[in-house]
C-alpha cells in the first residue's frame, strides 16, 4: 500500500542564505523578466501581493481571532464559526459551488455523545476543462492555548512584531496562514485581472489537530464527485527544516495516539484520609508509563523496532547534503537537550524511525502549588510516531498488549484501559514528479535558490488518503520556517515567510499549469 | 519534642447508631433536665440553635460563595474578601479586638514575588479574668474546585439537598461550617440572653490549605500578648471516623510536601518534529516518580521505615475497639480498591504508617483528547503524610537524596530539582486531660453516646504549634462525616452535623468552664 522511498540519484543543491530579502525579490523578479512564457507575469504578481500586504494580515488576523481549538469540545462552536468566516472570505472572492460539508457526530471517546464535527469546505475557483485542477488541503482547527501556558501575548490576537517583522497567534503557522495565503493568491490573480493558470478546489478541515476524524470517508466520497477533475494536491501544513531554507517535503511520519485510563476511588480522595490505605491510580500510571520508552528514545514495547524498514546505504549517504546543524536543532528547542550530538542521528530519528512522547496526565492536579488530593481517575496520554514499514494495526496491539501485561503486574485492584484515541498512517512520495518539479522552479524564482528535500517528523495523515483516493500525486509545500513553534507556545510566522510563501504558490500554480505531465 | 501516645487503660464504648435523629434530641433534652449546674441551660440553648437555622445556614451560604482558594494565586483577593467577610460578622455579633493580622510577602515558590499573605482573623468574645479562656482555630480559605472535576453543583454556591437533608458546596466541611459553628454558638448564646461560660479568642487563618505559612510565628509573637490568657485550644478542622459516631481526635499525622521540577527545552514542543531526536521531561518525570512507592503503599525511599515508631502491645488492641469497618472504608472511597481487608490495617495505615501519594503534574497536558506536546518543562507533586518517631529534616534529606539519585541513573541532559513546598509535623496528645472530658461529656449530652478516640491521617500542623507555643492543651473537636469529602468533589456536610456539631461546640464549653483542671 506504501510506496518505498524513492531517491534515486538526486542531487541537492547547497543552502545559501541571503540575509537581505529585498535582495531575493530583486534576484527573482530580474529572473522573471528573462522571459519565458511561464514567469512573464511573476513581475506583477509578486508586485500585487506585496502590495496587499495590509489585507492578507487582516484576513489573516480576523482567523486567529476565533479560538477554533477542534481538541476542547467546548470550543467546537468557534470552530464552527471560524469554518462560515473562512467560506464567506471564498464566497467574497468569486469561489463558486461553496459548501460546508457536515461529517456527522464524533465518534467516542466524547464527553457529549451529541458532538457534532466542524464541516469541511469544499469549494471550486475556475472550472475551465482545458485547465488543470489542483485540490489545495488546508486546516483552519488549532491546537489548544491558554496564555497561562507561558504566551508572552494574547493566543487569539494577532500580534505584530515590527522590529522582527514576525507574526504572532495560535495557528498563525499551523495552518491560518497557508489557508489564507491560497485565498491571497486568488485575490491578488483577480486584482490584477489575471486568469488563475489552473482550477483550484479547496479542502479545509477544521479536525486536523485532533486526527482528521471523518475527512477520510469525505474524500473516499468525492474522489469521483467533487474531486473527480483533480490532477494533484497540494498541501501546506509543514515547515522548512530549519529557518534558512525553502524545502520540500516528500514524507511524513504517522502518528497513532494512545491513552491509559486507570479508576480507582468513586471521586477524588484526601491523601491523608485515604493515603496508605487505598490503591492509588496515580500511583499505577506512572509505573506503568515509565515503561514505554527510556532516557535515550529508545521504545520498549516489544516488537516495534522489527518492523521498522532497515537504512539503506543510498538513503545513508542522503542526510549528509542536507542544510541543517545541531546548533540550528539546538536552537529550535531553546536548549541543549538532543539526544543526539550530530545532525545524521538527529534526522533519522525525526524522519525515518519512531518515537515515543508522554504528552501529559488528565484527571490528576495541574495547578501551581500544593493541592492533598489522590486523584480517582486519571488518563495518562502517549503518542507513537510511526514510519515504513510499522503496520499500524500491529502497532495498536503490541502497544495495547504492553500496557496491559506491565499493569498486570502491579496486581491493583483499580480498572485499566489502554486504548487508541486517533491513528493516522506515514507517507512517502517521488520527489521528482511534475507537482514537486513545479514547486522546485516556484522556490528558485521566489527564494533564489534550489530547495532542500525533505521528510517530516510530524504526521498529515490526509495526505495519504489523498494520494489512494484520489489516485494523484501530493505535494508538500510549506511555508513557514522550522522554529516557528506549532504546537507550542508563542507560534509565529515571519513575514517574509507569509509573502514569500503565498508568492511561491503563486508560482507554483504557474509552473505546474505549464507543466507535460501531471 | 513531641509527646508519645497516651493510651492507658482506656475504656471505649461501643458505637450505637440511633438512626432516628428525633430522639438523639430528646434524650439529649431528657438528660440535661436531670439536674446537673452545668447542663441546666441545655435546653433552652439546644433549642435556639435549631430556632436559628435559617441564620445559620445563610451565614454559612454567605461564606462559601467567596472562592477563597489559597493554593491558586489569581483567588488571593478572594480570599482577603472572605477573610472581611468574616471580620464583619464577628462585629455584628458583639466581638472585640477584632484584627485583619497581616503576615507579610508570601515566600517563594510563587509566581508574584510580591504577593500578600490573607490575614489571619483575631477577635475576642468576653474577656472576664474570673473565666477560662478558650482559642477556637479555625480556617476560611478552602481547596481547589472546578465545576469540571466532576461536581454535580457550582462549588462555589451552597446547595441543600432537602431529601437528604444534606449541604453541599467547596469548604462546607473544611472549615466553614466549623467556622461558622462557633459564631453560631455566640449568637445562640445573645439570643437567649445568656452569658458564654468562657472568654473565647478566634485565630482564623486563610492558609491553612497550603500551608499556614505565617501562622507559626504570629502564634509564637502572640504567646505572651493576644493569646496570653489562653488555657486551652479546641480545633475543628476534622472528621467523624466513619458516618454513625462522633469521634475526638488526640493523633493526626504530618504531611511534607515535594515537587520535583524537570526543565528541558526553551518551550513546550511538537512531538512530530521533536519526538526522538529529544530528551523529553516527562519521560525523565514518571521514571523518577515511578521509584516513589510500590503499589502496595510501601514507600521505597531509603531510611524512612527505620523512623517509624513500633507498634506496642498495647496500642495493637486498640484498633479492634474502634467503630470502623472495611465496609465503610469502602463506601467512603466509593471502590473497592482499599489495600487491607481488615479494619487494624486500614486504620493503622492512615493513623500510625507513613504513606506516600502521587498528586500531579503541572506544566503537561491536561486536557481531554489529544495533543501532540512535548511538556517543555513539568512538576511532579507528590507529598509524604509523617508519623511518629519521623524528623521532618531527615525525611526531606532522605527524599531528595533519593530524587536526586534516580534522575542521575537516567543520564538525563534535563534541568532537575527536587524540593520540599511545605511541611507539617505529626501531633498527638493525652485523650484524657479537662478539655478532652468536657468534649467527651458534651457529645454524649448531644448524641447520646460516648465518642470514640481516633487519630486522623489528615494533617493540621498548627496543633503541634499552638500546643508548643501557647503550653497548653489542644482539642480536636470534628464536626463533619467521614464520607463528606473535604478536598474531593461534592464535598458535603450533612444538616445533623451542622447542628449536632454547634450543640456539642455549645456544651463543651459549658463543662470546660465547670472543669477543675485546665
């Protein structure tokens, strides 16, 4: 079902970083003007798009004002909400066929058993037979955030830092801003009274953060529908590797996300009551989590490590070319924690093997301070990101059978349940087909130089979906940068990275129009 | 320093449940119309705190409605007001001297460095020279509580279940009924125009919940000053053993309390694109945490064991006297998760054994569903309950020396720190002294019955502290249930105990005033 790595004597160009970015719009518009039939309207594209700028940070501030956290069921109606924002900005713009899809209730485990999920947007720009159609994937649901975490602003305000020309807000990068930046691009075609090259067709989720639920049968559904006229897809819900260098992405990691949930006691207890005499569930989790995976990132779960798809000595020799340091890494993380002193090791375990993380306790105390409580029931969260070959079926089972055999052990009389939450398989692609190809061209003639290729460590499991479903090819283009902290507390977009990127799209819609291929 | 147990030759009664509360009144009327100086205005004084009951239970409604939760810092205004509240209230009711005692600067760890300590609530009720004079402790902060834990009601809102003539609310129990009790029992008095038997001075403080700090040193300041004239204690701040049969409590354990901090990355990460090629906290966290305790409650740090006072023969027969079943064990925890099948183990573990629980986790996910964080920087709570012979400072040596070496095992390149937050230490007193015969004479006027004697696994350091610094005395006179579920959900204090509870309160101060001893 997977197809295998594919990177037959590719040869990567070397980074360059060119600190003055008014010098890689000169580079690039001077390259426009040499005169092939594809970049002659580069000039005044880039031009309008620059030109825009105030309206493509409103557009993009009006999203981040909706908290449309598709984690926290009690914010599913701001998702909802920032769902009809976004279809109004395509209504707006002249996108034809708008709908907002409903998928149905969400599956358990949910609170409320009623718990409708966000719509998907579908909608066309262009129906012209004699074009080619690209479906462009976006996701308009964030992951959660709460000032109190440590953002040093507002989550759900954007915020500009002039001195830096950076962009702050939850899903600024991840993924409002490429949403918004194929919305731009059309604007800016139709401002300058230029046919869009090819047909567009959105498909923006508002479940990404939380696995996608639903989007799968959708797209099942409309390959010979909606989809029907589809050549390729493209999506931009990754990052460059680092923060110098424009690349593209031809794998992604799988993630299967996992919960252990351990009752005890009818309610919380009072430790000094209850403390000595009862079975604390607490107490369970954390035996049982401090089995999964040791110090080192090594998984213990038997099993797992055989089905991981063996080095081999071409795929070795690909990590060296890449631009990427331990410092660049270092930096990333804000600390000198890596587990690993070079930038080979560090790669291969972000792209080609697995991992575990324990992301955190539901049930148990969270708060700052001291609180005597021993909590009845807690559900310890764990992830594994998955690559070639781990079956995920497999996974489940080992993983599951884990947990029950090191809570076996403990012989407590509290309840246990080790369960999948959500799945989402890896994906690796050919590099060098007309999409990738397209992008490659769009990335020197924005961004002056040759990209890196790529895998990610993170997973878009659609993407795979997409590619069987709707039998096309699927590109991966990003357009932020490697330290911009999806996920995490003060995410942020440079501004170079929101115009560069939407003018790499536009391009990228050029050159793929112009393409032989599909 | 501390005072072994006095159990000699005691004599318990057995426990006898009178399920109807009607008559539990009518033989506490009968009694006190047989003669005695002492008991000939039982009656009368019963009668008007049952009169009073609307007054008694706004007052205490009032309270609770003011969320003055200690431990979260962004509540501290509340629980000033509350602490104005009170103050207010002590004024209407005719008490002198009232002082709102300011303790300074809350010490770190706090999140303001500038952030007030609440005041601790002086006032006096008469200040005869010819009377005792009785400290009633108390505390008006309470813990933590979200309607979200799981309460069936607003925490912060008292609602009465009128079938089961039950309250319910978050410090119902843990202190404020209490609280409110003693202001109750003063106006009972200046409604009937009756003289209080005694001088009474309150010390209410608004820390109790996280650790009195401030308390000790206003207590020893005020030795030789306010509280001078003081002859003995009575705290309310604990619980009936089980549901049916009023207790006095000569024992309580301490409770030291750790955090064990682990900082690694500059920020919280994506596991996607960190997970693997990271050293994560939480991993190096439930490792560390994992090496705490068994799941049989054995705490597994070095050195604590040894510091556990033997059991004597004498004390070992004790247990079996005691109105306690694994029964009501049970139905307090709501399980069947208890450690021990019999009642000596049970009570054994919670009076006289260390225990160790595991509370939390702040800084990682909490939520419901799944998010894909690696927790950059998380806090591990778990606390230690002391018993005798254990010395405070060897057992936060023995702890941290023991955190500090199996997060060295883990070769972790993480920041760690294990800390104590607060401590307390054990108490136990003479059950036989005046103040322990006045309350075990005034439960049987009451209820009926003789109290049994226990030890409570809880923790109210400030006993050990006003027994030393004042030289006198401490009672520990509970007014609530076993099953009401201080620090828990749904915390309750049953209509019966609210008002048998000031009753007894009234009449304990009658017969200690009669008393020959101090």
């Amino acid at each position: 079902m997977i197809r295998r790595i594919l990177c037959r004597g590719t040869s990567f160009t070397a980074a360059r970083f060119l600190k003055d970015r008014s010098r890689i719009s000169v580079r690039a518009y001077s390259k426009s003007m040499s005169g092939s039939e594809v970049e002659k309207n580069f000039d005044s594209l880039f031009k309008k798009i620059d030109e825009l700028k105030p309206r493509f940070i409103e557009r993009l501030a009006k999203g981040i004002e909706i908290p449309a956290v598709s984690g926290d069921e009690s914010l599913r109606p701001q998702v909802v909400k920032k769902a009809h924002y976004l279809a109004d900005e395509l209504k707006k713009l002249g996108f034809s066929d708008i709908e907002l899809r409903e998928l149905g209730t969400q599956p358990p485990p949910v609170a409320d058993p009623n718990l409708q999920l966000p719509p998907v947007i579908l909608a066309r720009y262009g129906n012209d037979p004699t074009k080619k159609t690209v479906l462009v994937y976006g996701h308009y649901d964030v992951q959660p955030a709460n000032l109190e975490d440590g953002w040093n602003t507002d989550p759900f305000k954007l915020v500009i830092d002039e001195e830096k020309q950076i962009m702050y807000g939850r899903g600024v990068t991840d993924d409002s801003g490429p949403v918004k930046g194929w919305l731009n691009v059309v604007e800016a075609h139709r401002e300058l009274g230029l046919d869009l090259p090819v047909n567009l067709i959105t498909c923006f989720e508002g479940m990404e953060e939380s696995g996608s639920i639903g989007l799968d049968k959708l797209i099942a559904d409309e390959a010979e529908n909606y989809f029907k006229k589809v050549d390729t897809v493209c999506i931009s819900d990754n990052y460059w590797l680092g923060t110098k260098k424009p690349v593209l992405t031809y794998g992604l990691r799988g993630c299967n996300y996992y919960q252990i949930i351990i009752e005890g006691p009818g309610a919380d207890l009072h430790s000094g009551i209850f403390g000595g005499s009862i079975s604390e569930p607490m107490i369970d989790l954390v035996k049982v989590m401090s089995t999964l995976v040791d110090t080192k990132g090594n998984i213990l779960i038997d099993g797992i490590k055989e089905m991981v798809a063996p080095v081999l000595e071409s795929e070795d020799a690909l990590y060296d070319k890449i631009d990427f340091s331990v410092d660049e890494f270092n930096a990333a993380s804000g600390s000198k924690t890596a587990l690993f002193d070079n930038k080979k090791d560090i790669l291969m375990h972000r792209w080609r093997y697995p991992s575990l993380s324990i992301h955190g306790v539901e049930g148990a105390f969270y708060g700052s301070g001291a609180k005597t409580v021993i909590p009845a029931k807690v559900i310890g969260k764990f992830s594994i990101r998955t690559v070639p070959n781990i079956e995920s079926a497999k996974l489940d089972q080992y993983v599951i059978d884990h947990c029950n055999r090191e809570f076996a052990k403990l012989q407590s009389p509290n309840k246990f349940k080790a369960e999948l939450i959500h799945d989402g398989d890896y994906w690796v692609s050919d590099p060098f087909n007309a999409s990738f190809s397209a992008a490659a061209k769009a990335t020197k003639a924005v961004w002056g130089v040759e990209p890196d290729y790529t895998r990610e460590g993170g997973s878009i499991p659609i993407t795979l979906t997409f590619e069987q479903e709707l039998k096309s090819n699927v590109l991966l283009l990003p357009m932020g940068r490697g330290d911009d902290g999806a996920h995490s507390i003060n995410e942020k977009l440079d501004l170079s990275n929101y115009f560069g990127g939407m003018k790499t799209m536009a391009a990228y819609l050029h050159y793929y129009a112009a393409s032989e291929e599909k």
